[in-house]
C-alpha cells in the first residue's frame, strides 16, 4: 500500500464534511475515525477494547506479550498488577529527584553542547538511559 497525502486529507475532509464519526476500510485495515473528544474519551476508557491490531504482530518477536502487545485477560492481569505504581500520589514522593535529575540532564547536555563547538557530542543511546536509571535509582546510583 503506498501512502501518499491524500492518506491523510481524504479523512480530514470527510470528517469535516459528514461532521460525525466514521469506519473506513483500507486492504486488511479497518480505522474507525473518531471526531468528537467525547468519544475518545469513551473508546480510550473502555476496557474491553484493547483488541491489537495485526500490526502488533510484527512487535511480538521484539518486545513479546507484554503489557504494550498483549490483550483480554492477560493484559487486565499485568494492568492490574501495574497500575498502583503509577498512583499519582506514588509518583508525588519523587517529584523532587524526577526535578533534580531533570535539571542535571539538560546542565550536562547543555555542557556538551557548549564544549564541542558545534559539533554534536550528544549520544541518546548512552546519555538518555543514564538519564532514566538515575531518575529511577535516586541517590543509590549514578551514572556518568
């Protein structure tokens, strides 16, 4: 299938024309446009629809079945199992190192930047994973 821009405009002008939700078919794809906020809202809410499309499949020998590509049951039981660590009165107890480490990143990226003369020593691969164990580790660990 080849995409092209009316890939992306056809839609926009349908949703504008027929101001109302919509499917449409494309070879092996069903999309169902969605216009109105509240009825995201009410798709994104709805726990029985968590159905991947094929299109996770190809995902599987990457990342597995985990929590991102799995569904029905064993996505509500990892769901379960993960959500109360992401409790937003949870995450408030690390608002300070989520801070200080934030602050740190951007100073030594910033560093880097100044110290290279415009040449990029910026390397994502190493700098942002140092980045995420240290907000995660805190004061137990740090990596330079």
């Amino acid at each position: 299938m080849v995409i092209t821009e009316a890939t992306f405009y056809i839609p926009r002008r349908w949703a504008n024309e027929y101001k109302d939700n919509y499917r449409f078919y494309i070879p092996f794809l069903l999309t169902y446009q969605v216009i109105r906020g509240n009825d995201t809202e009410l798709l994104l809410a709805n726990s029985q629809l968590i159905d991947k499309s094929y299109i996770y499949d190809f995902l599987h020998p990457l990342m597995g079945t985990g929590l991102l590509c799995s569904t029905k049951q064993k996505w509500h039981i990892r769901r379960r199992i993960l959500t109360p660590t992401f409790h937003f009165n949870i995450l408030q107890q690390f608002q300070n190192t989520f801070n200080d480490e934030s602050a740190k990143f951007v100073k030594t990226i910033h560093n880097k930047l100044e110290n290279e003369n415009g040449k990029c020593g910026i390397h994502l691969q190493t700098d942002v994973p140092n980045f995420t164990i240290n907000t995660i580790c805190g004061e137990f660990f740090s990596f330079k």
